[in-house]
C-alpha cells in the first residue's frame, strides 16, 4: 500500500519535528502550547535550515497537520496545547521516528550524525543499528520514508534524508576554504560528532533551566 500521506511543507514537518524532540527534552512542558511550538520551530540552533515562522504560519501549519491527524490539540486547558501522532499515523517505531525527527529538524545526515543527533530521542547502541532502521525505513512496504542521497564530492559517508517532503534536491557542493588558501575539509567524523553533541548537550540544559524558572515563577506568582 502506497504511502496515504501528501508531501509535507517545510513548516510542517518542523512543527512534527519539534513536538517529537520537545516530547523527550521537555516532558514537563508536552504537549506544547502555541507559543512554545512558534520558539521551537524558530530556534537557532539544532535547525537546518533556521526559519522565523510566525504565529499565523505556525497555526496554519497545525490545522494541515490536524486534517490528517499527525497533530493533536488537548483539551480541558485555558490555553490550548499540541501533540504529535508520527508514530501511530505512519506506523513506525520510536527509533524511526527519532531518526525521522532529527531528519526533519537538521537536513541530511550520515548514519554516524544521526547517531548523535538522536542521543536525547533514541540511544542507538551503534551505527550499524542506526543503518538497520534507515534501510527498514527505505525499504517500508507501506511506502519510503527515507532514501539515502549520493555521496557529495569528498565526502567520506552517504548522507540519508527523509521524504515527508517528496523528492529531495540533491545539494550542489561547496568548498571552504582556510586562511591559507587550503581545503577545510579534512575535519574529521569525530571532531564534528563531538562538536554537535557538546551543542546539543547544551542547548537541553538551557531549555530544562528555562521550563524549570517558568514552573518556580508560575508556582510563586511571579510574572516574567
């Protein structure tokens, strides 16, 4: 059976995305209200690429997601929240979804990136269990969720993407070059790896600091 689901705007799958993510980071602020999402979606860092969607943007995306049923609203509250139904609708395991979660917010990654990208969503115990469920997910009877792109010129490793949005465009490449005139491009794996994980490790904190002021400012009575 073919995939039911139309492609996605960019928007969308950011808003899915950040509800997955801020489902693991945050569980005490889940499901997210209007303007949690808007920040989430807008964020500077952990986002390829860096959006600045508005309010209204953000609604309009939601209704779209709530027509075919990837979005929730809860009820019983003053202000309204929002939750996401990735799994259920596409009928995937929380490890795929991780892996569709960090996909939709970063852009294309190797299996070794989306190993440390998925570290607050899923603990994959290696790489090869990252490229089992790619291959699971590119193999889906119910229809690819992912594909894996041809490698770039110079690149070591097969970067994968996820296809919520239709075909992919495959990126032209660019060269950085150093001071001195030479290529930039003998970073290693690992340096990178360490570098976005020191980033995400941070940027977690800071969301828990941030949830956890707003509960002590909301319990005192104290307005921010």
């Amino acid at each position: 059976m073919a995939n039911p689901l139309p492609a996605l705007s960019l928007l969308e799958t950011r808003v899915i995305g950040t509800l997955v993510e801020k489902q693991h980071t945050v569980p005490d602020s889940y499901p997210l209200t209007l303007n949690a999402l808007v920040s989430g979606c807008n964020q500077k860092t952990s986002r390829s690429p860096v959006l600045e969607a508005t309010e209204a943007e953000v609604q309009a995306s939601i209704d779209s997601l709530k027509s075919r049923n990837l979005v929730v609203e809860t009820s019983g509250e003053r202000v309204a929240r929002y939750a996401h139904n990735l799994e259920r609708v596409l009928q995937v395991p929380s490890q795929a979804a991780a892996l569709l979660t960090s996909l939709m917010l970063r852009g294309p990654q190797t299996a070794g990136e989306l190993r440390i990208s998925c570290e607050r969503l899923h603990s994959f115990s290696d790489i090869s269990a990252v490229q089992g469920f790619l291959e699971e997910l590119a193999a889906r009877p119910a229809g690819a969720l992912v594909v894996e792109l041809p490698r770039l010129p110079g690149a070591r490793e097969n970067r994968w993407a996820h296809l919520l949005s239709g075909t992919p465009k495959q990126e032209a490449p660019t060269a950085q070059r150093g001071a001195d005139g030479g290529s930039r491009g003998d970073v290693s794996l690992g340096e990178v790896a360490a570098l976005k994980a020191n980033v995400a490790r941070l940027e977690a904190e800071v969301v828990a600091l941030k949830a956890l002021v707003a509960r002590i400012c909301s319990e005192l009575g104290i307005k921010k």
